[in-house]
C-alpha cells in the first residue's frame, strides 16, 4: 500500500517490532515549524511542489496531480498509511483512536438514513452502517447505546442538534474504551486528556451559541470518569470559572486563553490544547517498541498532513500568508 515504508509481508507473525520498524522510516520525513514557515516564505505556490516532495506526501504528488484536490490527496494519504499500519498492528487500537472521528462521520449518515458513505470503513463495518440506515438500530454501536435516553423511539425524534450531541458523546465513549483496551497506562491517559479538552471545548461552543449547557450534559453523557467533570461544567455558567474546574495542564491553556483579548477564543483554545496534547503524545516516541510508539507516530502523521493542507490550500485559496504564520507559528513542530 502506498505511503509505508515497509509492507506486511506472507507468513509474518504480528508483532509491535515489526510495524515500529516501518513507521520509523516515514517519520524520517516528518517536518519541523521551520520546514513549514520556508513554504510560506515561497513567492510562487508552484515553488512548493519540489519541497513538498521531502514529506510524507513524497509518493501522492505525482506530476499531473491537481492541486485543487489537495485535500483530497491528504486524506488518501492518511488513509492508505493509517490501514496499512493498522493491519500490521497486533492491536488495532492505537490507530482507530485516530481514523475513529470519520468512522463516526459515516455513523452519522446512517442515521440520516444514507447510505452515501463519505469515508473508506474502518471501525464500523460497512454492513452495520447500512443496517442501520435502514432502521435496524439495534445495530447501533454500544457506546452509542450507552446513552441513557437510548430508546428505538426516541431516537427518530431528537432534534439535529441533540443527534449532533449524541453522537459527539458516542465518540468519545468510543475514545476511553478504545483506549482501555489498549492497555497502556500512557496511551489511556493521553486520550484521557483528548477527551477532556473535546468536552471543554464542546461546552464552551455551546456557551458561546447560547445553547444550554444542560442540554449538552443531557445528551453527552456519560463518560466514564470525566462525567463529574461534565456535570460541574454544566452547572457553571461562567466559563471563566472553568480552568479550576478542569484543573492539570488543560485546566493552564484554558486559562491563558481566556486572559487574552480575542472575540472567539474557542477556535484559540483548541488549537493550543491540540499543540500540548501533541508534545506529550511524542513521548511515545522514545519506546522503541509498543503500542506507544504507535500512537506516538499517528499522532504526529495526523499533525503532519494537518499542517501540510493548511498551508498548501491556503496559499491555493489566497489565505493572508501573515495570518497562515501565526497559525503555523503556534503548531507543536
């Protein structure tokens, strides 16, 4: 499959060394703040194409590709390289966490009864989605049937906005147990931490829309052990109150970001927590071998092609470079 450096091969036994070997090679092109600010730097967005070509991208910008489908190429990027590492992983875990978010995009055209599917199955097979598409909600997944007010009923009469919720909540159920089963203490408290961040940030969105923030609670829960937090947000109005509540490295960026002066700081505080969250999930990297170093590469791929599409559209759609750099600037690198 393109985009790995080494491929499964007949007759291998799984085994964490093995797959540690071939993500090794494609970090070699991962790439650093400055690597991304000398883009930007670049007159001509032509310029780019020689450059791009040192990044994990090396092998999707074939000459004739078309630059108007970037996004397009990032995402088959991300796919081709998260399955093949998946299927050399003894656990699939450390790699659904992250292609989990567009598993639960096709969940959510299902109950849209749509069969349409925007991307590739990973999580949820194919036949449940289209199951479920066709009423049978007993195919739903269980962390989407841990809701409470799970019922064949209520579920075909919830507003958009709480299916919005719900489904918010199931993914982030489906987080911490991906994560428990993964059974490494470092990896469930980083996706610990990512689901956090996600609940504050859902809850500050949600303040600043003038949603109740009991609404949310309602529809969000549970979580496992962050329910409380969950609850205590909900009952505080006032966000500026929140960073004692959250508390730990989280609770910090809440409260730097809240002290600064910008209208929408919501959009600041994800992008900065996402950066934190980043430096620590690298961590991983210094395991040799393991699901760690998995998780630790999937973290930095994601940034990586992350980065590569901000820049790379944004110059296409004639984004203020100055406003990219301070975008880029800010980016764990």
């Amino acid at each position: 499959m393109t985009g790995l450096a080494v491929q499964p091969v007949p007759g291998y036994v799984r085994g964490w060394g093995f797959v540690c070997g071939g993500i090794a090679v494609l970090e070699e092109r991962f790439r650093d703040r400055d690597f991304f600010m000398g883009l930007l730097a670049l007159e001509e967005v032509g310029d780019m194409i020689p450059h791009l070509q040192d990044t994990v991208l090396r092998e999707y910008l074939t000459p004739g590709a078309e630059w108007e489908d970037f996004t397009e190429i990032a995402k088959r990027c991300f796919y081709d390289t998260a399955l093949a590492v998946r299927s050399m992983c003894p656990s699939s875990g450390p790699v659904d966490v992250f292609v989990a978010p567009y598993d639960f995009m096709n969940l959510k055209t299902s109950l849209a009864q749509n069969t349409s599917f925007p991307y590739p199955f990973v999580v949820f097979p194919e036949d449940q989605l289209v199951a479920l598409a066709k009423g049978e909600l007993p195919e739903a997944p269980e962390s989407l049937k841990e809701w409470p007010g799970w019922s064949t009923s209520e579920i075909q009469h919830l507003a958009p906005l709480d299916l919005d919720i719900l489904l918010d909540g199931a993914y982030l159920r489906y987080l911490l147990h991906a994560a428990e089963g993964i059974g490494s203490d470092f990896i469930r408290a980083c996706v610990r931490e990512r689901v956090k961040a996600k609940v504050v940030t859902l809850l500050w969105r949600a303040h600043a829309l003038g949603i109740p923030l009991k609404r949310v609670e309602n529809h969000l829960q549970p979580l496992g052990e962050l329910t409380g937090l969950v609850e205590d947000l909900a009952l505080q109005s006032n966000p500026q109150a929140w960073a004692a509540l959250v508390g730990g490295e989280i609770g910090d960026v809440l409260a730097e970001v809240q002290e600064w002066g910008s209208v929408d700081r919501v959009p600041e505080f994800a992008s900065k927590v996402d950066d934190r969250l980043l430096s620590v999930a690298a961590l991983g990297g210094m395991q040799t071998s393991g699901p760690e170093a998995v998780f630790s590469f999937m973290a930095g791929f994601e940034h990586q092609l992350r980065l590569l599409t901000l820049v790379v559209t944004g110059r296409l759609g004639g984004v203020d470079r100055d406003g990219l750099r301070r975008r880029i600037g800010g980016a764990h690198g």
